[in-house]
C-alpha cells in the first residue's frame, strides 16, 4: 500500500491516541473526518493496521515486573527451532518471544508478580522447553522510552 503524507500524519495519530475520532483527526491533519475514516478503513482493509489495543496498567494488575530472557538453543536445526517455537507459544507466561541474530537464539519477555513467581516459571515452564542450553534473566528496572515510531518517520519519503 502506497502511503502518502496524510496517510503517515493518520497512522502518527493512531499510534497515539488509536481512541480519536475522525473528526479530531481531521482536524488536526487538515482533512475532513470522511476523508480520515475512509483512508483509515483501506489501511485496516490492507493489513497495515492490524488492530487496536488498551495500553494496561500492568503493575495495578499484580506484575510488578518484566523479565527479559536471552535463550541459547542446542542446535539452529529447523526441527530444534520449530519444536522449541512451538513450545514458547504455548507457554501461558510468555507475553513476547522474538528470533535474534548474534549470539543468543531468542529474546523472550515475562510478567512476573514477584521473584517467586518468577522461580515458579522458570521451573515449570521455562526448564521445560526444548533444546534450550543456556538462559540469561534480566529484569527491567524502569521503563525510559514508551514504544513509540521513530522521529520524522511520518515526514519520511514513501519507500
């Protein structure tokens, strides 16, 4: 899908406040609230946007804090990669799993309510998975930077 200036400042927007109405949308873009619906249904339409979410309060829901897990695998083999791929998805805790170039295989993120439960996760889901050799836990202290685009990105030159 071809993306033009209006098309990038409506996804910038969305990215912010996906809750505006087009009319605070067009608005702010200088396009009628008509235009802005109809150039946000052909992205939803296309796949570009693939949903909308709550960002939640995780601490008032009990996990006081995030875990992020370097894991090493055996071997790179197609077999030892889906096994374990399979498994991770099916891990009830895991909120994220991402494959990584470099030295560690995958870089996987918890929410944990407390050391404890972090101790418990570990022993029954995390020892679990196949082909697994090494982990490396690191829990985040604090969150600097909300995930966010990346600056000038919706002046950026289509590509």
């Amino acid at each position: 899908m071809e993306l033009d200036a209006v098309d990038r400042k409506l996804l910038q927007q969305l990215s912010a406040d996906a809750r505006a109405t087009h009319q605070q949308m067009g608005e702010s873009i200088g396009r009628s609230p008509t235009s802005i619906a109809r150039r946000q249904r052909a992205m939803e339409e296309s796949g570009l946007i693939r949903g909308y979410q709550a960002d939640l309060d995780v601490e008032k829901l009990g996990y006081g804090a995030r875990v992020h897990i370097r894991m090493t695998l055996a071997s790179q083999s197609r077999e030892q990669l889906d096994a374990f791929e399979q498994a991770i998805a099916a891990s009830p805790s895991v909120v994220q799993c991402e494959l990584m170039s470099g030295s560690d295989d995958y870089f996987v993120s918890l929410l944990v309510r407390s050391l404890d439960h972090f101790a418990q996760i570990h022993r029954d889901e995390l020892s679990r998975l196949p082909g697994v050799v090494r982990m490396e836990s690191s829990f985040v202290l604090r969150q600097v930077v909300e995930p966010r685009l990346p600056p000038g990105w919706a002046d950026a030159a289509t590509s």
